[in-house]
C-alpha cells in the first residue's frame, strides 16, 4: 500500500474504544453475541443495556446459532460516541491449521459493512490476540495485507485502538517491516 494513503487514512493509538468519536467501532464479539470479558465486555458496559437487547434481536432474526468466524453484524451504539458497533468474531488461533483467512474476513466484511451503512470513520481493536491466543505479530500482519488491499476501496479513516502501549509499539514494529 503507498505509505502516504496509510499514513493519511490509518492512525494507530492506544486507548479506550469505547470513547473515540467515530462512526463505527468494531467489538471482537464472541458467537452469542451477549458480551464477554476483554473489549467485547468492555463495548457492552459503555453502550448499555440496549446493547445486549439489540444482540439478542440479531440472534433472534439473522444469527439464531451465533455469529459465525469472520462474520460482521451491526447494532447502534446506543450510549457510545461511535453512531454504530459492527460485530466480529475472531478465529481461535491453532498452530495446525491456517485460519488468517478468517481474521481477514473480520477486517474486510467489516470496512465493507461501514462503508455500505455510510460511515466516514472506524475503529478496530486487535482481534483475536487476547484469549483466542492469535500471536500479534501475525495478526499485524493480517492487518496489514487487508488495509493495503482494502483502503483504496473504502472512503474510511481508519483508527487501530490497541489496549496497551505494549501492543502499539509491537503493531508499529510490523508496520514498518513491511
């Protein structure tokens, strides 16, 4: 991707999901789509109850057997600053078998979802890295090649909201690998 697209459409931070002012904000969901622990946990607590029964209404009508890997859905954000949440679950890392594939369609079907409901602006969290024991590195890399392929195709500013100082850095390292 030409550095200069990145580096006007892509910003990489470290901070609170729940309180960027943009138009979307990605929550790596788990299946039921009714909150868990981590950002997913987090995204739930700052939207409020409405979340939870915008998820339910998801399940009830579209996912009634949950969300499946790579898969998007989008509910409003209720009490965020974000106008929507879109919805991902991110694949559970296995050594023995390649599911890069999958975290990709987490980004992409994701960006696409934004753009098709208008958005100008969205934020990720890493996904998979936490408990699904994605190895960062790897999923920068993932990253990465769906920015690159992704951008041009998407009127999208894209914001990479890692938790930690630690995981900025790491993701900043790849990026400039590559």
């Amino acid at each position: 991707m030409a550095k200069d697209l990145f580096a006007r459409r892509v910003s990489v931070i470290t901070g609170d999901i729940t309180q960027l002012e943009v138009d979307a904000i990605v929550n790596a969901a788990n299946h039921s789509l009714m909150g868990g622990g981590g950002v997913d946990g987090a995204i739930h607590r700052a939207a409020g109850p409405e979340l939870k029964q915008a998820c339910q209404r998801l399940r009830d009508t579209d996912w009634p057997d949950g969300l499946p890997d790579g898969e998007v859905a989008l509910t409003d954000g209720f009490n965020l600053p974000a106008r929507y949440v879109i919805h991902t679950v991110g694949p559970v890392y296995a050594k023995t078998k390649d599911k890069s594939h999958l975290l990709a369609n987490c980004y992409r079907n994701a960006l696409a979802l934004a753009d098709k409901h208008g958005c100008r602006s969205i934020a990720f969290p890493a996904i998979s890295t936490g408990v699904y024991g994605y190895p960062f590195d790897e999923a920068a890399r993932v990253v990465l090649d769906v920015l690159a392929e992704e951008l041009p195709r998407h009127e999208l500013d894209v914001t990479l909201c890692f938790f930690s100082d630690k995981d900025t850095k790491a993701f900043e390292s790849v990026m400039q690998e590559g």
